[in-house]
C-alpha cells in the first residue's frame, strides 16, 4: 500500500516494551497475554520487514531518512551487536535478544559478555 510502518512507541511511561519485544510480536503475532488474541497470520511481518520498520521506516517518519536508520557511510553509526542472530534464531527467541555491544555516536556506551574488555 505505501505505507511506512514505524514500528515504535512514544509511550515509554506506559508500555515500556524492548524493541525485541516487538519485533517479536510482530513476526510472530503473539502477544505477552494468551487471553489476547494475536495478529492473524496473513498480517504479521517478516524479519525483515519488521526490522525495517524499526529502523529505516521510522527515520522516513522523523524526517531523518539519510541521516539515521540503516548501516551506511554517511549515517549516524549508533550500532548494536546481538547475544545472537535476529534473521536465525526461533521465533519465540527473538524477544529475548539482548545487546552485548552499543555503541552510539561511535563511541562504546554498553559492553557484556565478550565485549566486555572493551568497557575499560
């Protein structure tokens, strides 16, 4: 249709869900209650086109697409390195990814696990 979903919220004080959390809602169509029922197959998004609506689409949104969003020369280089790979992990695991490396505005912010030694 054109659209481009953002996948985000600006209600932090309400529904403070990390951004695996909905990636992994919306890939998998579950949600936290299993009173509530999920999103019907035929509307959930792939990996892919989760995560680009957690990143490039949202940029498009901020009137930042260019600057911000996606991995390229010229961008902000805010990363971050996985515990594990997002494109293979099980479904249900995708919620549970957290950062092991983040680096923001190409300096080193948070470091665990193997990436440890880096925080000194």
């Amino acid at each position: 249709s054109g659209v481009r979903l953002c996948l985000a919220s600006d209600a932090m004080n309400v529904a403070p869900f990390t951004p695996f959390a909905r990636l992994w809602y919306a890939v998998s169509g579950q949600t936290l209650d299993p009173a509530v029922p999920g999103v019907p197959a035929d509307q959930r998004l792939s990996r892919s086109q989760a995560l680009r609506a957690s990143t490039a689409n949202c940029a498009w949104n901020l009137d930042q697409e260019g600057r911000v969003g996606s991995i390229e020369p010229g961008n902000h280089a805010d990363l971050i390195v996985l515990n594990d790979d997002y494109f293979k992990v099980p479904t249900e695991e995708i919620r549970n990814l957290r950062s092991l490396l983040t680096v923001v505005g190409g300096r080193v912010v948070f470091v665990d696990g193997e990436f440890a030694r880096l925080g000194d």
